[in-house]
C-alpha cells in the first residue's frame, strides 16, 4: 500500500530529499520501506526499521543516501575495527588470567 498522507508529512519530507521516494506499507511483513523509482530493478531503497513513520525515518533517509556511502563505509570500518580491538583485548586478558591461575597451581 502506497503511503501518500501521513501526519508528520514524512512522504513529502521524503520527496524533498529526492523526488524519487516514495512510502510503501507493506502488508506481508508489517513494515515500512522507502522506496526509489529512479532505481533500475527493484526500487526497495530501505526499510523502514520503526513502527511508525516520523523524523527518525527522515533522518535515516538522509544517513543512507547514496552520496553519504564513502563515509557509511568508513564508520561501519571504525567500528568493526573497535570491536575487533575489544575482543583482543578480552582474550588477552584472559589468557594472561589463565597463564597465572595455572601458575599459582604448580
């Protein structure tokens, strides 16, 4: 179901960023998606991960866009790359732990 009112105008907001975008609801998985008609192909451009449509999903429209990719790369890169350091850092502490316990042992 093609969204074309809602209260926060959030289609039109939308259409202020790119006039290619348009709101679906769909009915099968109880969500919204964002979708582009400039794409070749499917036109799912995103999907909406809130019950509800507000300024989150403008927000998330704008985050996402196509122009903003070398940077979304860059932090999903950062942070993976945080995460990795965490759990090194969880392991070597561990084994630095399980090095001295079975020290203490002998």
């Amino acid at each position: 179901m093609i969204i074309t009112d809602d209260m926060f105008a959030i289609d039109e907001r939308l259409r202020e960023i790119d006039a290619d975008y348009f709101i679906i609801y769909d009915t099968k998985y109880h969500r919204y998606e964002i979708h582009n008609s400039s794409q070749k192909g499917n036109t799912l451009a995103l999907v909406v991960p809130y019950s509800r449509l507000d300024k989150r999903v403008i927000d998330l429209a704008i985050r996402t866009r196509r122009e903003n990719m070398s940077s979304i790369l860059a932090k999903m890169e950062q942070d993976n790359q945080r995460l990795q350091d965490n759990q090194n850092q969880e392991l070597m502490r561990r084994l630095i732990f399980d090095a001295r316990y079975s020290l203490t042992e002998v």
